[in-house]
C-alpha cells in the first residue's frame, strides 16, 4: 500500500509543524504550505490524498484555495480549519 501524501496549509507555521510531525509519526507524507499562492504551487507539483486547509491566509481566501483544488481534484479530501468562530466565516463569505 503507498503512503498517504497530505498537504498542510496553514499561516501558523507552529501550528502546521505540529500537525505535520504528528502525522509524520503515523506514517503519512506531509508537504506544508504557509500561504494559498504557495499551496497552489505544491499541490500542482504533486498528488495529495488530503489537504488541511485554514479559512484565513494572509494573501488569499482558503475558500479560493479548497475551489481551486475542488477544480483540480474533486476527490481529494479537504478539511478545512480556522482559529475564527464560525459566524465570523460565514460573514465573510457571504460577503
């Protein structure tokens, strides 16, 4: 069976380094991103079984990148993560 590859994307590098080391430990290939234009880029140059995305990067939306690899991939899966209530989310995507 091939390794997991999983793709981390997320502006709190402390964050997205734990998260990686901890699935690291489980056996899974962990490529990270710390913003969505190099997250495009890393997710182009490789096959990803599944993508944690945070809502709020510092130069685009996460939303743009979860339709950005929706488009590419529509069978990657994709959790998507925030430090934000919920409200404050939707808020923004609504507008």
């Amino acid at each position: 069976m091939s390794q997991t590859n999983v793709l981390i994307v997320d502006d709190n590098q402390d964050l997205a380094d734990g998260l990686g080391m901890v699935l690291e430990d489980e056996d899974k290939h962990v490529s990270l991103a710390y913003n969505g234009t190099d997250a495009i880029k890393i997710f182009d140059s490789a096959h990803f079984d599944i993508v944690f995305l945070d809502v709020k990067l510092p130069d685009m939306n996460g939303i743009e990148v979860f339709h950005y690899i929706h488009k590419k991939d529509p069978q990657v899966r994709v959790i998507m993560m925030t430090g934000f209530r919920i409200e404050q989310v939707l808020a923004e995507v609504i507008d």
